[in-house]
C-alpha cells in the first residue's frame, strides 16, 4: 500500500519532471530558429526568438519554486532530495541554453542579407551536435540513466574540435578585410554553440549525481 505522503512526492516529483522536459524542448525550439534564421537570413524569425525568451525564464524560475516548495513541504530524502536539487540546476542551464539561442538571434540582426550561405561554415553541424546534447542529457534525466549521462563527454569532444576547426579556418580567412567583421559574427556563433555543449555536459554531471550523490566531472 502506498502511504499518502508517497503518493504526493510521487506526483509532485513527476510534475517537476514534465516541466523541465517542456523546459528542454523550448530551449531546442528556440535553437532550431535561431540556426533558421541565419541560414535563411530572416530577421523576424531571430526577433521572435529574442521575444519568446522572457517565456523560458518564466518557466526557469516556476520550476526553482515548485523546487523550494516541495522541499519545504515534502522534505524529501536521500535520491528524491537529490532529484529536487539537480532539477533546481538542470532548469538554470536550460535557461542558460536558451541565453545562447538569443544571442545567436541577436548576431543575426547585425550580419548582412546578402551575405553568402557558405560563409557559415561548420555551425549548422554544430548546432545539430549541440541540440542533440541537449536532447540526450535531458533524456538521461528523464530515464534516470547514468551511462546516458556519461556518454556526453565524448559528443563534447567533437562539438570541441568542430569549434577549433571553425576558429582556425576563420583565421585564415580573416585575411581578407573585408570578411573581418563578419568573421567575427560567425566565431561568436560558434562559441555559444559551443557553450550549448559544455552546459549539456554540466546537466549530465548533475543528473550522475541525483542517481550516485556523487559529483563528477565527466568532460
């Protein structure tokens, strides 16, 4: 028989998943337009990801509350007290990603529409490296999954190297004058996609600790 309290927790710790799943999936949206809009060169698709950011802060700070409110109310022990606490800094570097997907919406705004396709590199493969970081550390909490959760570092290293590659081509080519200002657009670019990668790689650190109560640094 399950005892009231249980039953409580039980949903309360399943609402605290859901939200930060929706968190998740809202922080990838706003990724997926903003890579849009630089390779389509739309401007009102990259405002509208800088507007809808006020909408994953929002939830960011609903989830930190109903953290505090259920370890207040709840008092939670051992792996769910664990649970709580890791959702509380799962939820910052989700709002953190979507801080990224905005300033990649801002740069956006300041390059030039005729500005060729090719000049972007290895980004699109970037952000498809970091939103499936994203993705899989997300998941990895979700089936609380500690090998899924470890598995990260080695997709860190690639969207690394991707970087690095990035940085030294775009040095080559900043000897031509002209493409100096808009070289510089595309390695700020690259460094939050980059970033995306590192706060994926801080998300499965935390979810090793909800299931182990041991921090690591896997990355």
């Amino acid at each position: 028989m399950t005892l009231p309290h249980r039953s409580v927790l039980d949903r309360e710790l399943n609402e605290l998943r859901d939200k930060t799943q929706q968190l998740a999936s809202m922080v990838d949206n706003a990724l997926d337009k903003a890579m849009t809009a630089l390779q389509t060169r739309n401007i009102a698709l990259a405002q509208e990801v800088i507007a809808n950011d006020e909408h994953v802060n929002a939830l960011r700070f609903d989830i930190e509350k109903e953290c505090l409110r259920v370890l207040a109310t709840q008092q939670p022990a051992a792996r769910d007290l664990r649970l709580v606490v890791a959702t509380t800094h799962i939820a910052g570097e989700l709002e953190r990603i979507g801080d990224h997907a905005c300033s990649i919406a801002r740069v956006i705004e300041l390059l030039e529409v005729e500005q060729p396709i090719s000049t972007l590199h290895k980004l699109p493969k970037m952000a498809r490296r970091a939103r499936t970081m994203v993705e899989s550390s997300i998941n990895a909490f979700l089936a609380q999954d500690a090998e899924q959760a470890y598995a990260l570092a080695k997709r860190e290293d690639k969207l690394d190297r991707n970087y690095d590659e990035l940085f030294h081509e775009t040095l080559l080519e900043m000897r031509d004058d002209e493409y100096i200002e808009r070289a510089n657009y595309l390695l700020w670019i690259g460094r939050h996609l980059e970033r995306v990668g590192d706060r994926s790689t801080n998300i499965a650190e935390r979810v090793i600790f909800m299931l182990t109560g041991e921090f690591v640094e896997i990355a």
